[in-house]
C-alpha cells in the first residue's frame, strides 16, 4: 500500500479526485504521523484532530455528490501559528496569547478553506515571528528532521520541519527577513516569499507590516505553486495587498526552462561566513543553469552590505508598535491582576511574563530608534538605505531576468549555538533580507547536501516585484535538473524517522 | 470646585498682556462607518456592539482607509480656504491608554491632507481672520466609565469599564495658527471661531457638529506676553472645553490666571488644564515636564492618501455656499443691521427663517414669528428653536393666515401654541378651536353697538372728533368678542355708528 505521507500534494489531489483514496484517509494518515513522530519533531502547537477529519469529510461528501473539486482539495496542511483560525488557538509563539482563541478567520485561513484544503494543526515558530531558529518559541524549540539535534530554521521552523519529517505536504509560512526561505534551505523544502502585497495580510499577526509576506510552503516547486495560487490575490480587507493578476505560477510551474534567461550572481552574496559546502553547491547550481541555457552574469549591489543592519532598525520599529497593543487588558495573558494593582502594572508584569527576551530586545530597539532625536539617524536612515536596496534590484534587474544566491551561508546549526549571540543568529537571514526590504519575489528550493555535514542547502531565486512566476519557471527546471541528476527528491535521503 | 488661583482683574490683564491662542477642534465626522473598518458609528447602540477585530484592535487585524472619510476632510479643507496635499500618509501616534484598542492613534503626523488655510469670523461687526495651520484625519479611541472613585477620574476607581464602539470613529482635527492681535476680543473671537466653525461644518454637510454630543470638542491654548514684545509666553492646554460659552469663558479665565501668575513674578508650567463648567475656572492636570514622544512614523499598513486634483476641484465646485457669505446675502435681503443678523444667528434662526421663506411667508413675518413668539417658547422649553415641534411650511401657513385676515397677531399666537401642542396643522387648529377672526357686521354689530352703550362718554370723545379715543371702544369689542373680532372692520363700524370719517 501506498504510504500517502509520501506523495506530493498534486499527487495526492489527484488520487482523491480520482476515487483511489479518500480525504479522510488522508488526513487520518497524516494524523496517525504526526501522533508518531512529532514528539520528536515538536513541529505542531496544536493539531486539530477533529478540524481536520471534519473538513476531510465535507470534501469526500462533496465528490460524493459529484461536485468539482479543486486542485487542492482533500491535501493535509500544516498551518504556522500567526494566522488567526476561528474557534483554533492561534498563540504566535508567545505566551502573551496563550489561551486566546481568535473570533475570526485570516483572509489567508479563509481560502484554505474555501479551496478544500485540510489544516491539520498549527505550526511552531519564533516568538512574534522573530528568530531564525524556532528557539525562540515560548513553546520549546523544534528539531530539523535531519538532525534532530539541529535547528530547522525559523521563523518558520515548524512549517519545514512538519514538511521534511512528511506529517503535511503543504505548510504555510511567513517571511519578514527570510522566515520561509531560511528554514526551507536548511530542511530541503521548497518555500516562496511571493511580492509584497501578494497574498493578504488580514488576520497574520503582525511583526514589521512592511516586510510581512505570507507565503507557500512544500516539498516540491509545483506543489508550492499550487498553493501560491490557492492563497494570492488582492483582498479588499488589506490596504496593501496588490489589485492585480495573480501571477501565472502554476503554469510556469508546469513548464520550467531556462533557456536564453539572464541569471545574475549577486557578488556581495559570498565571501567571509559563508561555509565552504555551501558555496560549493552554490556554484554547482550557477554551473546547471548555465548548462541547462541560461546566461549566467555576475553583478554588484553594492548596498546590500546595509541590508542587515536597515532591516534590524526597520524591523524593531515597526514591532515595537505593533506589539503595543498586548497589554494583558483584552485577551490572552493576563498577570498580577490581584484586585490591588493599578492597569498599568498589571499591564507591566503581563508584558514581563508573556514576551520572550527576543521579543522584548527588538521592542527596546525599536522604542530607542523611534524615539524623538534618534528617528532620523536611525529610522530615517534605514528608509534611505532601503530605497537604495530597492534601486540596486531596479538596476540589476534591468540587465537580468532573475537573481540567484545560497539561501542561507551556512547549513542548519546545532540547537544552542547562537541563542546567546544574537548577531550570529541574525548572519543566518543575510541573503534573504534585502528581497524583504524591496518586496520582491523570491524562492529557495533544494540544491544538494553540503559534503562536509550531509544537511541541506537551499538555492534563493530573486525575481522581481509582480514577476513570481519566473521564479516558478526557473525552480522548476532546476528542480528537474537535479532529481535527475540525483535519482530522486532530495529528501528521500532523509532519516525516516 | 473651588478656585484656588488667585486672578487679576480682566481689564487690569488686557493693561498689560497681549493673549495669544491656539485653539484645536476635534470633529466626529458623519460618516455611516467607522474610519477604518465598516462597523456603524450610530450613537445609542449598546456598549460594544459596534466592533470587529479591527476597531477592538485584534491581533492580525488592518485598517482600510473609509472614502467618505477622506471627502469630508478634503470639503473642510477647501471650506478653509487650505492647501490640498497632493499625497499624504497617516502616521502611528503611540501611547498607552486603556480605551485605545492599539496602543496607538492613526493619525495623520507631518503630512496632514489640508493645510495652510483660514476662516474670517466676525466679532461686533468686526472681520478677524484666524489662520489654519491644518486639518488632519485620525480615529476616535473608546470611552472609558471609572467606577467606585469620588470624581468619576480613573483615581480611585475600583474598576473601569470600555466601550470601544467610538473606537476608530472619524475625527478630524482642526489646529489653528498662533491667533494674535485679538486683544480684550481674545475670548470673543475664540468663540466666534468655534461658532463659525461649527456652521461650516454642519453647512457642509460632514457633521451634525453638536458640541453637547460630543461630536465637536474643542482644546484651547492661552499663552500671555507683555505688550510690546515678540516671544510667545508659556502655554496652557485646557481640554476639553464642549460648549460655545466654555471656550469664551476658558480663554477669559486662562488671561486672568495667567495675568496673576505673571504679575508676582511666577512662570506659567506648561501642562493641560481641565475645564469646570459650574464656575467657569481651570484646575492643572497632568504636567507636562518634557513633550511627550510618540514616536510617530508612517502608518506601514495603509497606502498613501493621493487625491487627485480633478477630484478636489469636482469637489470644490460642489461646495455648498459657506455660512457667513449667505448670512450676507440673507442680511442685505432681509435689510436688517449688523445686531439683528447677529441675533438671528445666535438664536439659530437661519435655517428655520429661510426654510419659512422657501415655504412663501415674507421675510420679516417670518423673522418676526421665528425671533418672537417661537425663540420666546423654545428660551421656555430649553429646546433649539430648530427642534420645536412645528415645521417652516406650518409658520408659513400661519404668516398666510395673518396676511388674508383669518388670524389676528393674538389669534396666531393661540394657534402656534396649539400645533406645538400636537393639536395639528394651523387650519386644522381653527377650525377646531374656532379662532379665526370675526368680522361679519351682523355678529360684529351687536359687540359694537354693547361698547358704545356702555362706554358713552368715550363715544363722546370720538363724536366730538377725537378719533384716537376710538380705540378704547375697539378694545372693548375686542374683550367681549375674547380677542376673535377683526379689530380694522371693529373700528370701522364704530366710526360709522358715530358717524365719524375715519
């Protein structure tokens, strides 16, 4: 019997559609695998058992009575925990919202469900979004399938890890500085950050409103596109959401090729801390590509380098507002309220419970660098820098069609080792910032095992704003080049667990 | 309340000081949704009923910016006479307080959507122009009930209770420039401003603009400097102040305070003040030791405000005519001075005035009967004239009345008496009460020849020529007829009967 962890998530609509299986099956199956392994994995919150076979039901009754089912219809879900599922507790991590039970659904969530798509549960995840490991979650940290003892990135470490140890075939993820891409190139998934404004913001509780991207997650380039499609488009609830087209993802997804594309290699993204392994395989994509037709150019953006440090002014900024208005007085936590102590301490010992010392370090910094007499040293400047950012990838992306570079510098490290250095954990979203800060599209997909540790590497396309099919196109043909050149999926080559 | 200060004499202030005010107005717009979600801004309704995850501030939840909204800032702007920003972003306000769903306003910050603009107010007869600095939108916060403390403040309250249906309601604000050279007039032309701002609004349409409601609050800044030099003094704010006869009061109370202070050689501490209507005083709230940051930045979750200039003009054109150009034009028709325009205005008579003329009365009846009998009966009842029970078209009918000579003056103020009554339509109300006026000879005759009878000295007078006497006798038919006879054809058949030519 087929084990119907292990299909892809096109594979698996088509066995529903066609009768071969059942949703139910399906979500049980996937059920059955988280109860088994996620003890070890820790990539679920929360794993809504009856949510799911509910809604695998309602699609099985739905074929029964002939109706049409969508591509996705009857595929399991692993959903990160920052959208708001009504009725499902939805926590972001923190403790600050422990017990909060949202009365409404996300936009996002909304067309999951509209497109018959199963949540199976919510995923783990640095606190508010914030980390690049998961070990910032108030919930205790998530392993990476490949090496439990290893981190599986972050923000959205439950999302790829629940993708890499197949307890779902799709994932949802957000990505303000690398949040997708990161965690997908140390797991050996596939994860797209599309444009900014691509796919709606309404009900995804906010870090840095504008950086925040939610975005595909899976284990293949065509499944991500299936799910890029499910979720995209303008949303009237979303002042910032783009009124126009989805991209036509799936059907580049379809058709990758790369013949006669301009491939830019960025030069900035190499050098110093970036692992040797990493490189290499790197450079053995840009060798593919070349071989596979495209033209490979080497160029520099030269602001870049600034990336970093705008995004960490820009960043906390932001959180710092939005993060205000958990004062313990409406919902979630609430501490110290002893019927002695006045709003505003127990607003204090709430705040001092409930947030996780990253989450309170990028508050402090953003309160410090919006602070009258700073903001334009500190704020002001990080906008400038990300115009700058923004007009290295106009220029860029007139001589090329899409950017490439290593995903992350170095391949997943052990669990420990940079939470008390918190520079160190930031180099991990060095590549992945500067597309946050402009809004343009990008991809990691799996580009090989890095000889010196046998764990993934991600190879990060960068397309531009509105163009996230070239990223499909392009994924897609490097995607086929390597299983073939490999004999399978990267991920075969994973401990079963 | 009890004034500690000390105050100097008003006179003995104006001496010495130049006042100089800045005055800040909140307007609720009347927009049928919130600001940035569509929850309804309906006043009345119970206590958080009108609220989504946006207005409650939900984690995940995001503003979307309420056209409407927009409009009517864009129409104020234009009513005063400011620049339109060509693009315009809104900004974060942050601070913590417990009604403020988000711990911060949306707001607009350095970029609000007009500016640069002014609106001439008149003070006796006098044209002073105040200078806007600007206009921006921003989001009402809730309403917070204190419970168990002495003052109903949050000090000493064992609980508090949030209603966040104001949350996210339209408001905008209207900050003026520096208001100098106003002199002894300072509290005069404070009013008069709030005054004429207030028409502005309610003429265009965007706010009902009732200062007891709520839905236009005023703040006024009052500094002092010795006449003669040019550095402002230091100011207070005092919040607060909802009423036409409070911002005159506060800005009268604020010179004196700030005279006294200044005269024994004190400094003014700039901090807000709260408003007391009982006696007119100001007490300090909160210092403000340093200006408070909030750490405004542009609001990430919305896109940019860009009203094209096709779209300013179309609304410029469709501007209703602004108050204090109609009250000219009304004045020059209705050929009345300066202090009657005046007291029309203050009495809220305009619009009933004009709607009575639309109806067909002439102006001065219908000026007579809205400025007399009907201010007499609302001053009575505390109620605005424009909320009397009785419509423009039933004054009208009652002016139509008078004119064909069904009603007397007395006659028709029994009838206004009974519509307001909800006795009807003024026809309605003769017919029944059976006040129209008589003035058939049979019935007239016998009251007439009675009066003559019983008063034949006074027929005397009138015999011998003196015809003025004939109005006791025309008084006495008018007492027997109680009040219904036509007094013209009463006096007629006296002179007849006395065979005098009238």
């Amino acid at each position: 019997m087929t084990d119907l962890t292990r299909l892809t998530a096109a594979e698996t609509a088509a066995k529903i559609a066609s009768g071969e299986t059942s949703a139910v099956e399906v979500a049980q199956a996937h059920l059955d695998r988280i109860a088994a392994i996620d003890e070890k994995v820790h990539a679920f919150l929360h794993v809504d058992s009856e949510g799911a076979l509910a809604a695998a039901r309602a699609v099985d009754d739905k074929r029964a009575r002939g109706e049409k089912l969508g591509p996705l219809a009857g595929v399991p879900l692993a959903l990160k925990d920052i959208f708001t599922t009504e009725g499902v507790p939805t926590t972001v991590g923190s403790k600050i919202l422990e017990g909060w039970i949202p009365p409404y659904d996300a936009t996002l969530t909304k067309r999951l469900k509209a497109a018959d798509i199963v949540i199976l549960g919510k995923t783990n995840m640095d606190e508010f979004a914030m980390g690049s490991s998961t070990e910032n979650s108030a919930y205790g940290p998530t392993s990476n399938p490949w090496d439990l003892t290893r981190i599986p990135g972050g923000s959205g470490g439950g999302s790829s890890a629940a993708l890499a140890s197949f307890q779902a075939p799709l994932a949802i993820g957000t990505d303000t500085g690398g949040s997708i891409r990161q965690p997908a190139a140390v797991t050996g998934t596939v994860g797209v950050k599309p444009t900014y404004g691509g796919v709606s913001r309404y009900g995804m509780v906010a870090f840095s409103s504008s950086l925040d991207q939610g975005g595909p997650c899976a284990r293949t380039v065509l499944d991500a596109a299936l799910l890029h499609e499910a979720i995209a488009g303008h949303d009237p609830l979303d002042s910032t959401s783009i009124d126009a087209p989805v991209p036509p993802v799936v059907e580049a997804a379809r058709n990758g090729d790369v013949k006669g594309l301009r491939v830019g290699v960025v030069k900035e993204f190499a050098g110093e801390g970036y692992q040797a392994g990493v490189m290499q395989r790197f450079n053995e994509s840009v060798e593919l590509l070349r071989e596979l037709g495209a033209e490979v150019v080497e160029l520099s953006c030269p602001s870049f380098t600034y990336a970093l440090a705008a995004y960490y002014l820009i960043a906390p900024s932001e959180c710092s507002s939005n993060l205000a208005r958990f004062d313990g007085l409406r919902y979630g936590l609430r501490t110290g309220d002893d019927g002695t102590r006045s709003a505003e301490e127990v607003t204090s010992l709430t705040r001092e419970a409930g947030f996780g010392p990253e989450v309170k370090r990028r508050i402090m910094l953003g309160t410090y660098a919006l602070s009258s007499g700073y903001y334009d040293a500190y704020y002001g400047s990080a906008q400038k820098v990300r115009t700058l950012i923004t007009r290295d990838f106009e220029r860029a992306f007139a001589d090329v069609d899409v950017l490439v570079s290593p995903t992350t510098p170095t391949t997943a490290f052990p669990i420990g080792e940079r939470a008390d250095d918190p520079m160190a954990m930031y180099l991990a979203d060095l590549c992945t910032i500067p597309a946050n800060l402009a809004g343009n599209a990008a991809m990691s997909l799996p580009c090989g095992l890095a000889p010196e540790d046998g764990l993934p590497v991600g190879l990060q396309i960068i397309a531009p704003a509105l163009a996230d099919d070239r990223l499909y196109r392009v994924g897609a043909a490097v995607e086929a080049a390597f299983t073939t050149r490999w004999g399978h999926p990267l991920l075969e080559e994973a401990p079963t667990l | 309340m009890t004034v500690t200060e000390d105050l100097v004499s008003y006179e003995d202030a104006l001496a010495a000081y130049d006042p100089v005010m800045g005055l800040e107005v909140h307007v609720e717009l009347g927009t049928k949704t919130k600001m940035f979600c569509g929850c309804s801004t309906e006043l009345g309704a119970p206590p958080n009923s009108q609220t989504c995850p946006t207005c409650l501030g939900l984690p995940g939840s995001l503003p979307v910016v309420n056209a409407v909204g927009v409009e009517s800032a864009v129409k104020i702007g234009l009513a005063l006479n400011c620049e339109i920003a060509e693009w315009c972003r809104f900004a974060r306000k942050n601070y913590f307080y417990p009604d403020m769903p988000k711990n911060f306003q949306t707001s607009q910050y350095d970029e609000p959507i007009a500016f640069n603009g002014y609106l001439d107010v008149e003070v006796d007869g006098e044209t002073f122009r105040v200078e806007i600095e600007r206009a921006h939108m921003e989001e009402d916060t809730g309403k917070s009930t204190h419970v168990g403390g002495a003052t109903g403040r949050i000090h000493g309250a064992q609980h508090s209770l949030l209603d966040y249906n104001r949350a996210g309601i339209p408001l905008i604000e209207i900050v003026t420039k520096p208001i100098v050279g106003a002199g002894a007039k300072a509290p005069e032309v404070a009013k008069a401003y709030v005054a004429e701002l207030r028409e502005l609004i309610k003429a265009l349409g965007v706010s009902e603009a009732r200062m007891e409601m709520g839905q236009m609050r005023c703040d006024v800044n009052l500094s002092l400097r010795p006449i003669g030099e040019e550095k402002f003094g230091t100011r207070s704010e005092t919040k607060n102040v909802n009423s036409l006869r409070s911002v005159e009061r506060a800005v009268r109370f604020e010179v004196q305070r700030h005279a006294a202070v200044l005269g024994t050689g004190g400094k003014i501490v700039q901090e807000t003040r709260h408003f007391h209507e009982e006696d007119g005083s100001t007490t300090s709230g909160r210092i403000k030791e340093e200006a408070e940051d909030y750490r405004y930045f542009p609001e990430p979750d919305l896109v940019p405000v860009a009203p094209s200039r096709e779209w300013v003009e179309e609304l410029r054109a469709t501007l209703p005519e602004l108050p204090r150009v109609r009250r000219q034009r009304l004045q020059a028709e209705w050929g009345i001075s300066d202090h009657e325009m005046q007291s029309v205005l203050n009495a809220g008579a305009i619009d009933p005035i004009v709607a009575t003329i639309d109806a067909g009365a002439p102006a001065d009846q219908a000026r007579k009967w809205w400025m007399g009998e009907l201010a007499r009966r609302a001053n009575e009842s505390g109620t605005e004239l424009s909320a009397l029970p009785i419509s423009a078209a039933q004054v009208a009918r009652v002016c139509e009345l008078v004119a064909e000579g069904t009603l007397n003056d007395k006659l028709a103020r029994q009838v206004i008496e009974a519509v307001l009554l909800g006795e009807g339509d003024p026809d309605q109300v003769v017919e029944q009460r059976g006040l129209a006026i008589v003035s058939d000879d049979s019935a007239l005759g016998a009251a007439v020849d009675e009066a003559i009878a019983a008063n034949p000295a006074v027929a005397d007078k009138v015999r011998d020529g003196k015809i003025a006497a004939a109005g006791a006798l025309v008084g006495a038919v008018m007492k027997a007829t109680r009040g219904q006879a036509d007094a013209g054809r009463a006096r007629e058949l006296i002179l007849e009967r006395l065979g005098v030519q009238g």
